[in-house]
C-alpha cells in the first residue's frame, strides 16, 4: 500500500519533555484523520514533524514515500499547512498575501483566480484588497484556507484550522474538505473539536501524553460515542 | 526569492515608522548635499580669489632684487575636490593655503577648523557622515525584526510550508531591504552627481565618473554588508529585542568606540613629533648647511674660493657669476634636503597611523569604508600630502629660478635690481589634484577589506541562518 503520510515510531523529547513517544501511523489519499487530545498531546508536534519543522530524536516520518528528514524541501510540494492561528503580512491586502504564498509554492495565478480562491474560502469581497492588519482571526483563517486550497497539494495538515471560524464559516470548511478528499487528497487535523472530527473524519485517533492511545473509524461511532471514548481517555 | 524581496519592499514602504525614519534620513541627506555644495562654492570662490590676488600681487611687483622676491614669496591655496562636496574628509582639520618663500618650508594653514568654533571637533553633517553612520542606524530598524518578528508572529512557519528554504528567504528579505535602502540613497546621489555634472563650478570628466561610481558602489557594499549582518542577528537572535540590542551594540562599538581607539593607539604606538619640535629639528640640522645671509660663514667661503679656481680669476670682482645668488642656491638645495628628510619621517609615521586604522577595517567595516571614501573623495590624508609636496616642488622650483637670476646678474647684483617685467615671466602655482588611478593603489587595502566581509559575511551568515531555529 502507498501511504501518502506515514509514521515509524516516531519519537520526539525535549530535555525535559517526551513529546511523542513511537507513534506509528498510516494516512492513505482521500482519508482525512483527525488526531484528538488535550493541548500538550503531541498533536502539534506530529503535524511539525511531518512538516520538517522539528527534527525526531528518533524514527521516521514519510510523506509520499520521501524521508522528510532527507528532503525537508521536497516534501513541502506535496504538503499545504494550516496553522491555529493563521499569521500573515499586515501591509500587504489578502490578495497579495495569497499572491505571495501562491508565488512561493510556484504557482502564478491570474488576479481573477486568486479572486476566485479567496471568495471560495468565504473571505467577504470588499475585504480581499484591504490590508491584513485590519483583518479579524477568522478573516485571516480563511486567506490561510485560500492559500492551502491554492497550492493543490496532496496532503493537508491542519492544526485547529477551523479555530476562530463562525460555525457557518466552519460548516462551509468542512464542506470543503470533504470535497478535498473526495478528489483525492489527504488530510491530517489536529482538533478539539469532537463533533466536527466526526463529521469530516475518516478516522479519530485519540492521543494523550505523546501517545496515540486509539484509532477508529468514524463510521463505527456516532458522535456521542465517540464523545464518551475520549472522555474516557482523558479522565484515565 | 524575487516574491520574498517583492513582500519586504512593498511592506516597509508601508511601514509608517520606516517612512517617517526614511524621511528624516533622506532630508539629511539632501541637506548635506546642499550644505556640501554651498561650502564647496564658498571655499572654493574664495580660494580662487585669493589665488588670484597673490599671483596678481607677485607678478605686478616693482623693480626688485630676484632674492627680494624669493622673501616676497607667494600663497598656493588648495583648491577642493569636486567630490568633497560629499565626504570632505579631513579638509576642515588640514590647511587651505600655504606660504611660499626662500630657505623657509611653511606648513599648510588656516583650516576651517581652526577658524571654527570647537562644535566641528564633533564632526560635520556630510553626506558622508549620513551614509556612514546614520544609513546604518536605519537598516538596524529596518532589519533588525527580520525573522524575530517572522517567528514571533508565526509567519515563518507558513513561509517555509510553500517549500522555500531558510536561505531563500533571507535572500529573499536582503534584496528587498536592499531596494529600501536604495530607494532612502538614491535620491540624493542622484542630486549630488546632478550638480557634479549639470553645474559649470565643476570640473567634470572621466575622472571624477570613475571616483563618483567607485564611491556609490563602495557605499553599496557597505550598506549590504550591514543589511546581511542584521538578517544575519536577526535570524540568531531569540527576540527582536535581543536583535535590536545586539545591532545597536554592534553599531557603536564599531562606529564609535573602535574607530576612537584606533586613533588613540595609532598614536601612542607611532608617536608623531610635534611642529615646534620638527621646526626646531629643521632649524637646527639646516645650521650644517651654507648660510646664504651669514657672510663669514665658513663654507660659503670655501664655496667661493672654488669657484675663483673653477673661471680662473683671483678676485669675486672678475667673476661672471654673482657668488651670493650660488651660495642662495647651495643653501636652499641642503635646507630643502634636510626639510624632505624630516617631512618624509612625519607623513611616514601618520603613515602608521593610518595604516593601523586601515588594517582595523579588517574588524571593523566603517573603519574600511571611512578611508575608501575620502580617497575616493579626494579629501583623505594622501590627497593632502599630495598637494603639500606639489607646492614645496612649486617653492623650490621658484625659489631656484629666482637664485640663478641673480647668479647671472654676477659681481654686485646687491646693488642691482632686475626689471618689473621679469616677475610676469616666472611660472604661476596651478595645482593638478591626481588622478583616480593615482588614488587606488592606496586604498587597496578598505577596498579588500570590504569586499572580504561582504564575501565572508554572506557565506557564513547565510550558514548560519539556515542553521537557524524556526519557532
């Protein structure tokens, strides 16, 4: 089987903290794996390492079948990353932050695509060419999701993308990673949110203390369900 | 690459703190521009007026005795570079204008600093001192939050997840930064090569396009040099606090304080002698020489009886030759040795002065660019020898042209006098400045030193940079 991500006991400590211990993980395309658990989890750091960001104090982890660690910028073709908190430049307007971000992955879009992505994010026509600076976290959050959509990756790794959304803003982003998905494309989110890890989800794994404790499929589970589990998770 | 330096340049020129620093740098410079050309029209009005007035003076002289003239003497003023307008160097603190007269080797006088009040001790507002120290200051603000503030607001990481590594987009920030920097210069060089080459007061030519663009590109390099080491610490650094103290630290010790001891261990380790003490030590070494007023003296006795024997006759009176004009000759030729010998042990040991400060541009980049620009400038020490030899030459040749004047007046030419319009044959003082191929060979060493930190800052900063931590 080709995983577009995979894990090999993945480990990460810091001086003074493990955290990730082993993680062993498979992503295959068009899945969208949702990773639950508290702040501290170990979530973020599995999104880094897949990014390169961080180095692992030991294993390995694939994208595409390429070593991160051994292609740290290759490996970013094939990524698009959504962070918490989506920071941009505050003097430039949002269309030419997503003009920069676009230029960066390589693609030159015409004013009209680059139009054409931001309005399908849900970022408001009369905002598109106002500076950033002035722009409110979910604005910024919807340029981010622009810029992810934009760059036509084969992976998607969020963290909280939908943090600081309006839940219509964040029903309209599920919708759209669904479409991702079924149009091939992978994503890994980080997420509290349990309700929308099921909705979105093709799977939920549950991490605590650096640990993947559990990994289901979201279609055996309903919301409550899956609720109770990671409660339980939590509270052992 | 070219996205990145788009983004920093599109975003400091919208940064209202950069525009208002800019602003206030830019007007500076203008100023100074202006300030620098009004000086330069003054000083060199009235030098040329001065000039006029001695020449005038020496050549509408009545009926006189050749070595009354060589006494009447003459002033050569030091015209000033065209490009003093932007670096005036050490003008203000050397002499304009020197006086011309037999057996006596005066020194260059009358500097603006010694007409001034105590305030230029602390410097002038040139172009230079604007481009030298404050441009600096201005790329530490611009620069200094350079990937602190990328990191510190989380920019980075979405940066570096399009796939552009660490370098690039320090590449990326150098060049936009760099255009910025740009866009603040520009303006003025493009004012000050405006009036260089737009304006008659000039003395335009390939020699002064060479020095006016070897000065823009050394100043290019310089500023880079300063962009690259503030990405550089911005990219080490934990916080852009951190950064700015650390810039701000950098800048004084090597725009302040090293340049300062430097001067004071250039001093202390080559000691120069003081003027009194070299006029005494000229005064005193001439005494073994003939002495052309003293008619006892020995050897202009012994001068004359070789010269009895050389024509064959027995007595001063048969001689076709005046002895007094040969022993004047004699006199000034040893008096002039013995001045040269200690000139050349001066400017040797300020030589060493300077030399250890251009050697510290090795460390220190404004020690590098400092002499590189008044060279170019025309208005460094070198410059100013330069014109001092060329007026001892004109003196000497004078003073000499003058002596055998009165040698070929023969047996009692005291009692003479030679025509008025003898004095409108002899040669006027117009100094040549050298060339710029006269200047570059000595300022190999701040070109090296330049080129060597834009070459080695790139290479390891850069190494350093990728190297660097992200969150």
């Amino acid at each position: 089987m080709n995983y577009i991500l995979e894990a090999k006991e993945l480990r990460k400590e810091y001086p003074n903290k493990l955290a990730l211990q082993g993680l062993n993980l498979q992503i295959e395309p068009g899945e969208v794996f949702c990773l639950l658990g508290q702040n501290g989890a170990g979530k973020s750091t599995t999104i880094n390492l897949f990014l390169g960001f961080i180095a692992p104090t030991s294993g390995a982890a694939f994208v595409n079948g390429m070593e991160v660690a051994a292609n740290p910028l290759k490996i970013k073709e094939h990524l698009a990353y959504i962070p918490e908190n989506v920071m941009l430049y505050p003097h430039l307007t949002g269309l030419e932050n997503l003009a920069l971000f676009s230029s960066l992955a390589g693609f030159k879009y015409k004013e009209a695509e680059l139009l054409d992505y931001l309005h399908h994010a849900g970022l408001p026509a009369e905002a598109v060419r106002r500076r950033v600076g002035t722009y409110s976290k979910g604005m910024r959050q919807k340029v981010g999701i622009a810029i992810a959509v934009a760059k036509h990756a084969k992976v998607l790794l969020l963290d909280e993308p939908t943090s600081g959304l309006d839940p219509k803003a964040s029903n309209e982003f599920s919708q759209l990673l669904t479409q991702l998905s079924t149009e091939g494309t992978a994503v890994l989110m980080a997420t509290h949110d349990i309700f929308r890890a099921k909705e979105v989800g093709t799977r939920v794994g549950i991490m605590r203390e650096g640990e993947l404790v559990d990994v289901r499929p979201t279609a055996a589970l309903n919301a409550q369900e899956l609720e109770q589990l990671y409660l339980t998770y939590m509270h052992n | 690459m070219h996205s990145i330096a788009q983004k920093e340049f599109v975003s400091t020129l919208r940064d209202k703190r950069f525009l208002v620093l800019s602003v206030l740098v830019l007007a500076l410079l203008l100023a100074a521009t202006l300030v620098g050309r009004a000086s330069y029209q003054t000083l060199q009005q009235e030098r040329q007026l001065a000039q006029q007035t001695v020449n005038d003076q020496f050549r509408h002289q009545p009926a006189r005795h050749p070595h009354r003239v060589a006494h009447y003497g003459s002033f050569a003023f030091r015209p000033r570079s065209g490009l003093s307008l932007l670096d005036s160097g050490v003008d203000s603190f050397t002499g304009t204008s020197v006086f011309l007269e037999a057996h006596q080797q005066n020194s260059v006088n009358f500097s603006q600093a010694q007409q001034s009040g105590s305030l230029i001790r602390f410097g002038e507002m040139t172009v230079a001192f604007v481009l030298q120290m404050l441009v600096p200051l201005l790329i530490i603000f611009l620069c200094f939050g350079a990937f602190t503030q990328e990191r510190e607001t989380g920019t980075l990481k979405l940066l570096l997840s399009q796939g552009v590594s660490l370098r690039q987009v320090a590449w990326g920030k150098i060049l936009g930064y760099s255009r910025a920097v740009a866009l603040v210069v520009a303006p003025a060089l493009a004012l000050a090569a405006a009036l260089l080459f737009g304006t008659e007061e000039f003395t335009s030519g390939t020699d002064l396009v060479g020095r006016l663009g070897l000065f823009v590109l050394s100043y290019a390099v310089y500023f880079f040099l300063f962009i690259v080491g503030a990405v550089v610490v911005s990219a080490v650094q934990a916080s852009s606090r951190a950064a700015l103290v650390t810039l701000l630290g950098l800048w004084i010790l090597g725009c302040i304080i090293l340049p300062k001891a430097t001067a004071n261990l250039g001093a202390t380790l080559y000691p120069a002698v003081t003027k009194a003490q070299m006029d005494a030590d000229v005064h005193e070494e001439a005494q073994h020489g003939i002495n052309g007023h003293d008619p006892q003296d020995q050897r202009s006795a012994a001068l004359k009886a070789g010269l009895l024997k050389k024509y064959g006759v027995d007595s001063e009176e048969k001689l076709p030759v005046s002895v007094g004009g040969i022993v004047m000759s004699e006199s000034e030729a040893y008096s002039a040795k013995v001045y040269q010998q200690h000139f050349a042990d001066l400017n040797a040991t300020y030589e060493r002065q300077n030399r250890l400060s251009d050697w510290v541009g090795l460390l220190n980049p404004y020690q590098a660019i400092r002499p590189l620009s008044m060279g170019l400038a025309g208005s460094d020490f070198a410059h100013y020898v330069h014109f001092q030899q060329a007026a001892e030459t004109y003196r000497y040749a004078l003073v000499q042209r003058l002596n055998a004047l009165q040698t070929s007046m023969g047996y009692g030419d005291k009692e003479r006098k030679l025509d008025a319009h003898t004095w409108q044959q002899l040669p006027l003082f117009a100094y040549q400045a050298p060339p710029l191929g006269w200047a570059l060979p000595r300022l190999l060493l701040p070109v090296a030193a330049l080129l060597l930190w834009a070459v080695g800052l790139s290479w390891l900063g850069l190494r350093l940079i990728s190297n660097s931590r992200l969150a």
